[in-house]
C-alpha cells in the first residue's frame, strides 16, 4: 500500500512539474492579445455593470472595441451588448436604468455621435445626436430627460450650420499650412487647431436639437480658453464646469483651472472659484448641500502639489473644507453616492480604496488586499454596490465588486491567457538611503527563475518625475517583458515619486539628479547585497522621458 502511495505521489508530481514546464515566459506577442476591459458603470440599482472590453489587433481596422454587461451578484455572466465596427465610449445609464447613452463611429456617421440602447426592451442602439462636428461624453440629467455632452466647435460658430460652412470652406483651401501665433501648438502626436470643446445639452425628446451653452460665455471667446469638463447640478438646473482662461501661458507657469457654473438655459457663465488654487472635477453631492472637486496649489515655485479631496457649501460655495487632510495622498478618482465619497488614492505603490462620509471624517479603507491598484469606482444609487476596475503587476485590469473588505471578479477576460504565462510574483524591497530616506523599489524576477543561477540587474527608471513604479499592469512598460530576457529588474521609487507625501514628491527641486540617481545607485547596490541571485558585474540602466535624463546622469 505504501509502495502504491509513493508512486502516485510521484506521478503527482511529476505532472505538477510537467504543467509548471509548460508556463512560457510573456512576449510581445501574448501580452498584446491581453483584452483591454475598461473602467465598470454600476446601474442606479446596483444589479447590473456595463463595461468595455477590446479585443486588441496590430491591425488597428481588425481591432473590435464592444460594450459588455454582466450581473453584480455573479449569477449572470459577462455578454456583449454591442457589436459595432466602432469602438463605443462614455457610456452612462439613464437615471431609471432603461437606457445606456454611449459614444460610437457608425457607418453613416461623418463624426463620433451619441447613441442610446434600451437595455429593458431590447433591440439596436439608435443615434441620438446628428452634429458634424461629433459628439462624447454623454451625461444623464437627474431627470433623465436630457443629455449633456461635449463637442469640439470652431470659435464664433454656435450652429451646426456655421460649422459646417467653416469646414467646407477650409477643405477648399489648397495648402496646408499653419499659422501659430500663441503657444501651444502641438499635443503629443498631433498638432493644435483652434476648435474648442463646448458643453451642449439635448432633450430626449424626438425631433431634439442641441444646444451649445457656451453660445454667450465670454470666457470662451479668450485666447488661453480650455474647456476641462462639465456636470449637472443636483437639480438639473445648472451645468457646473471647470475651465481656464491662461492655457497659451504654459510655457511659463502653471495654468490655472477654476469651475464655473452655467443655466441650462443658456446665458453668461459665474465664476465660482478665484483664488489663485487649480481646481477641477467638480461634482454635486447627491442631497444638493455640497460641491465636491479636486483642488491644487497652484504657481507656487513648488514642483509638484498634491490633489486634495475639498468640499464647498452648495450653492454659496461657502466654507471651502479639505476632506482629506491627514492623509497626505493624491486622489486618483472619486464618485458619491447617498452622502458617501469613494475614492481611489495613491499610496507608496498602489491605488487603495477609501470611504469617506460627505460630512467629513477618517477615510476607511475598502480593501484587506495589500497588492494591486483599485481604480474608477462606480456606485449605486444607494451606495450598497460598489464597483472598480483592479489590476497588479501580474495582471490586466478587470471589473470588481468590493465586498466585505475584499474584491470579487465580475469580469476574467484574461484568466486563461495569464495561466499560461510564467511571471514571478513582484518582490516589494524597502532600504534606508544615505540621506535617511527610506525609499521603496520593486524587484521583478524573469520567467523560469532559479534561484542558484546568476542574473544580470536592469535598473529601470521611471519618468516624471511625478510618478511610481505602481504593482499594476503596463502595455508600454510591462515589467516581465522587461525582465524576459532574462534580466532581475529593480525599480525604484525615488525622491520627487508620487505616493509617499507631498514633502517626498517636491524634495526633488533644486536636486533634480544627484539625489534621485544616488538613491537609485544605492537600491541596486542593496539588492546586489541582499540576493546572491544576482549578478553585481553586469548592470544596466534605462528609462524613459525623466527616467532617460536620469539615465544619463548615471552613465556620466
């Protein structure tokens, strides 16, 4: 009998060894096919979440980008909704739960339009909007019975009409020519034209025309306007927006983002903050009392100034309040919903989730999960349903429902893909600088890792410098393709990196390379010392954007 035992222990064994065998090191290839699942919107009554999952291509024309729609109990599982050539985006349920309002390129359509799906009664999603300039971003009134979005207009032109004239009278124009005579004039990867976005809202109703609200701004009509966003006021009546008036003085300060708030009638905007601090993402809270918005310390010789969580009375926009002020953490995003605040905070590597009451209090944290980023939550009506996207280092991003101080997977569109992938688990390595610092790195180790080999050390630097190497899931920067060749990555997280307090993230002025390089020395030096795994002799270094400066400063 033991002799039987004993051998099936071994053939166990050696199939475990056999599956372990068949793991393979992550390409380019593998991780590209990866789907893209988008940022979760939880129905008002908390039974149902829409999301985005793109099926990626090299092709870009072969590439499908669909919204899918899944139970928050689990007991229905993830199916398509849509089945368009486009890729849809912004999706928003309707205040009822009927409708899904969306952003899509049909064919038919010269320009991105809003579509509405009735998710109750079914059937195919209908265009909404008919703008030749486009439209995104659709928002639900409270009442359900219009639609706020944004579309990109020439200025001066307050009709579809006008615009089209401009249009066309541009497409006659033979040359190609630009004319700059105010900064900026490129964006990344394409050059600026003098279109503005502009908020317009529409009513639901048949035979609807859109209405830009910006028609009589003043402000709009200012060379250094930027549009940044708009919402509706808790009672419909208002559309509260942020906005800047000194976008052409980038070049040599910081621009200065204020929220403003317009009729849905129309007319002329009120400024609503003005004290020098940026401010953005203004939101109502559900009962009406208060105005919720990011704010910043603004052109204040400082390098970096941390996003705070601050609260205004609604509608005297009196007794301005930091919601967070203990806690020393950017706000990456946040939502409300029935007097709760959830929100999604940077802290030393990770994106951890928080409640907060609107009135104020201690932040509580949502999750006992101590790896990976909890990103763009969305709640329920009544705050019971809470849903975020959830990735880490060894994993793309997913839907999640937190429960019970934990997560549980709506969506795992990967699952499959990543068991056939052989990536080690990131190694999180603390040690004190010179300086007395302590500063945090990531250690990676390769596909098909032995412990009693030698591996060369790839020092990776991050840019920014206002960022983090963050347990979380990179396309452009994935850490096991990085380390698949064969090379022990440490990443480290130094002096002027988000995350570890607004003090740690500005000590980089005036010290823009010793001091950030030398920590990054003495991290590697660390884990040369700490594991006989790698090898001290053979090093390299790298980044990108800063982490290239930096780079060079250690090649010097």
């Amino acid at each position: 009998m033991i002799k039987r035992l004993l051998t099936i222990s071994i053939a166990l064994c050696f199939i475990t060894f056999s599956f372990a065998q068949t793991k393979q090191a992550i390409t380019h290839e593998s991780m590209w096919a990866m789907k893209r699942v988008s940022a979760p919107q939880v129905s008002p009554d908390g039974k149902w979440a829409i999301f985005n999952v793109t099926d990626p291509s090299y092709n870009e024309s072969e590439q499908v980008s669909d919204i899918w729609i899944a139970s928050t109990d689990g007991t229905v599982k993830p199916r398509r909704l849509t089945t368009g050539k486009g890729g849809e985006g912004g999706y928003q349920w309707s205040p009822d739960g009927r409708y899904i309002a969306f952003s899509t390129k049909r064919e038919g359509d010269d320009a991105g339009q809003i579509y509405l799906l009735n998710v109750k009664d079914g059937g195919e999603a209908q265009r909404f909007t008919n703008l030749s300039t486009g439209a995104s971003s659709p928002q639900w009134s409270p009442d359900g019975k219009s639609i706020l979005f944004n579309s990109s207009v020439y200025p001066g032109a307050f009709t579809d009409s006008a615009n089209k004239k401009i249009a066309d009278d541009r497409k006659k124009i033979k040359y190609k020519a630009r004319v700059y005579t105010s900064f900026p004039v490129r964006n990344f990867d394409h050059w600026n034209d003098d279109k503005q976005t502009h908020p317009f809202i529409q009513s639901i109703e048949p035979g609807s025309a859109a209405k830009d609200l910006f028609t009589n701004v003043t402000i709009a009509g200012k060379e250094g306007f930027g549009f940044s966003g708009a919402g509706w006021s808790s009672d419909g009546k208002e559309i509260i927006f942020s906005a800047t008036t000194d976008f052409n003085t980038a070049a040599y300060q910081d621009v200065t983002t204020n929220i403003y708030k317009v009729s849905v009638n129309g007319g002329e905007a009120t400024q609503l903050t003005n004290d020098g601090n940026g401010y953005g993402n203004a939101q109502i809270s559900s009962d009406g009392k208060y105005l919720l918005c990011y704010s910043s310390a603004n052109n204040n010789y400082k390098v970096y100034n941390i996003n705070k969580l601050t609260r205004f009375d609604w509608p005297s926009m009196q007794n301005k309040t930091y919601l967070t002020p203990a806690l020393d953490r950017p706000v990456n995003s946040y939502t409300e919903s029935n007097g709760v605040i959830v929100m999604s905070v940077e802290d030393q590597g990770n994106d951890k989730l928080f409640s907060l009451p609107v009135s104020g209090g201690t932040p509580q944290l949502m999750s006992s999960n101590p790896i990976g980023c909890y990103n763009s939550p969305s709640v329920s009506a009544d705050g019971k349903t809470i849903l975020c996207s959830y990735d880490n280092a060894n994993m793309p991003p997913e839907v999640v429902k937190i429960s019970n101080n934990n997560h549980v997977f709506i969506s795992s569109f990967n699952e499959e893909k990543l068991k056939a992938l052989d990536m080690p688990q990131p190694e999180v390595v603390w040690m004190t600088s010179s300086r007395g610092k302590k500063i945090r790195s990531l250690l990676i180790r390769p596909a098909g890792f032995d412990a009693s080999k030698k591996y060369p050390l790839f020092v990776v630097m991050h840019g920014g410098p206002a960022g983090s190497w963050k347990d979380n899931w990179g396309y452009r920067w994935n850490y096991h393709l990085l380390a698949a060749p064969g090379y022990v990555l440490v990443m480290t997280d130094y002096t002027g990196s988000t995350g570890y307090g607004d003090k740690f993230a500005q000590d980089i002025q005036y010290d823009p390379f010793k001091g950030p390089g030398n920590e990054i020395n003495e991290a590697a030096a660390d884990v040369i010392k700490r594991y006989p795994f790698i090898d001290g002799t053979k090093q390299a270094a790298g980044g990108g954007s800063y982490g290239g400066h930096l780079a060079n400063w250690t090649a010097m």
